[in-house]
C-alpha cells in the first residue's frame, strides 16, 4: 500500500487466502470450480423458474428474481479478484477499486441477510397461515419487502463506505486478506477507527442477529405446525418434517455463523487467518449452496 495520508492512497495490495506456493493452484482449481457451479446453478434457477409456469410463486419469486440475482453478483464480486491473486505475484488493486468492492459487497451481503429472513417467513406464512396467505403475501407487500430490503442495504452500505473515506491509511504494508472487508481496512488505519468499528457492530447486530431470530423464530413454528397437524408420531415421520428444511437451514447456518464469527466481534480479538477463513464460506460456499437448498 502506498505509503501516506488518506488522500494520498492510491492503490492496495491484496495478500490473498494464502501465501504458501504449493497451494496456489489447488486452490485456484478448486475455487475456479467453485465459482462455475455457483453460476451455472444461479443462472438455472432463474432460467427454470422463469420457464416453468407452475413455479411463478411468491416463494420462488424471491428464489429466482433476487435470492439468486444477489447470489450471483456478491460471488461476482469477490470470487474473480481472488482468482486472479492466485495467478499473480502481486496483486494490486486501486483505491477506487478497492472502495467500489467494498461498496458492493456490502450491498449484495447485506440484502442477503434479511432476503434470507423473508424467505423463512414466507414459508411460516404458507405452511402455517395457507388460507390467509394470498392476503398477507400480496404483490404489493412484496413490493414493499424487496423495496425495504434493498433500501436497507444501500443505506448500511453507503454509511459504511463513506466513513471509510474518513480514515486515514498510514501503514505501508501488505491487507492480509483476499478482498477488502472492513475489519480488514480498519486495521491498517492510522487514524480514529472508533466511530467505524461501532457503525460495524450495530448494523452487524440489526444485519445478522436481528433476520437470524426471524428465521429462527419462522421455523420453530414450522416444525410445531406440520407435528400438530399432520399429527406425526413415528420417529421416521418426523425426519420426513424436519428434512423439508433441514437444507435451507444448512445455509442459513453456515451463512450467519460465519459473518457473526467475523463481525460481531472486536478487531481486537479476532484473527485475520480466522476471519479469512469464515468469510470463505459466507461469501463463496454460501451462494453455490443456496440454488440447492431453495430447489
């Protein structure tokens, strides 16, 4: 990184998810791989959904029109920048790069996290209120849940992209780190990073804790109503009820796990190999997994 004030900076240079020579081209097969499949799979489903008459659900709306449209762009994102670091001996990036990947990021990752809310409450208004469904989940209310999502993550996103404009990056070192996270940049900050690090953890909490409750709270209602209706007593009946959302519940596992592992933390105490790590699954494994849970 160049060497200097804020206004100064010009360009970055990115360590990448690890230095070791030997395991470069394994990784870049693997995650080469890894990126194909999350394309094909994302690009299917919104091809098949949007083919197949019988599947123009509200549930399979918000599968095929966003969940997999965001998918689709945060893999995009991160995923080719970190490829190339695997190819390159150095992989330098501009700060108006760096600034914009960030920006995007945070959008996609964040309308991510209350996509994945809605979702789960879509399937605990359909399953346990069917009759009042078409009510409760009109076009219009749709409407007004995509409008307020992204509305929520354009605001998270530009209040966090616009305070790091006010840091200043005085260390010339090497962002140990395959894309610019904001942990990641605050820690090369020679300047205040207090009001940066608060912005992080109280959207962190509204962003992760907040649409991880709904989603807990939608399925343990779920599952409480398929056993009292369907009145499933035999150990191999209620495997069958838990398995309709067991997948999706993989996902969202591993998705607000490993963000809660990497942000609702402080800088202080999380490690930047651990956060590497974690992010790997929310930002690659996540949106290849999330074409087959929602199928």
């Amino acid at each position: 990184m160049i060497a200097g004030n804020h206004s100064t900076v010009t360009e970055f240079i990115l360590a990448g998810l690890t230095e070791k020579p030997e395991l470069q081209l394994p990784l870049f097969l693997f995650f080469l791989g890894v990126y194909v499949v999350t394309v094909v799979a994302n690009l299917g489903m919104i091809t098949l959904i949007g083919l197949s008459s019988h599947l123009h659900t509200p549930m399979y709306y918000f599968v095929s029109i966003f969940l997999s449209f965001i998918d689709l762009r945060r893999s995009t994102v991160i995923t080719p920048k970190m490829l190339v670091n695997f190819v390159t001996e150095k992989n330098i990036i501009s700060y108006p790069e760096c600034m914009t990947q960030l920006y995007f990021f945070l959008i996609f990752a964040i309308a991510e996290c209350h996509m994945l809310a809605a979702m789960a409450y879509d399937h605990y208004i359909a399953i346990c209120s069917p009759l009042l469904y078409d009510v409760i989940v009109s076009p219009e209310a749709r409407f007004y849940l995509i409008f307020g999502i992204y509305t929520i993550s354009l605001v998270c996103a530009s209040a966090h992209t616009g305070c790091i404009f006010r840091v200043h990056f005085c260390k010339f070192d090497v962002i140990n780190h395959y894309f610019f996270d904001l942990p990641s940049l605050l820690n090369f900050s020679c300047s205040s990073t207090y009001v940066n690090e608060l912005l992080v953890l109280i959207f962190s909490a509204f962003t992760i804790l907040a649409p991880s409750l709904t989603i807990l709270g939608s399925y343990v209602f779920i599952v409480a109503s398929i056993l009292r209706i369907l009145r499933i007593h035999s150990t191999e009946g209620r495997s069958k009820a838990f398995s309709m959302c067991s997948s999706h519940i993989l996902a969202v596992t591993i998705f607000y796990g490993s963000a809660a592992f990497r942000y609702l933390q402080p800088s202080s105490v999380s490690s930047m190999d651990q956060g590497k790590v974690s992010s790997v699954f929310y930002n690659i494994i996540v949106p290849m997994l999330n074409p087959r849970s929602t199928a």
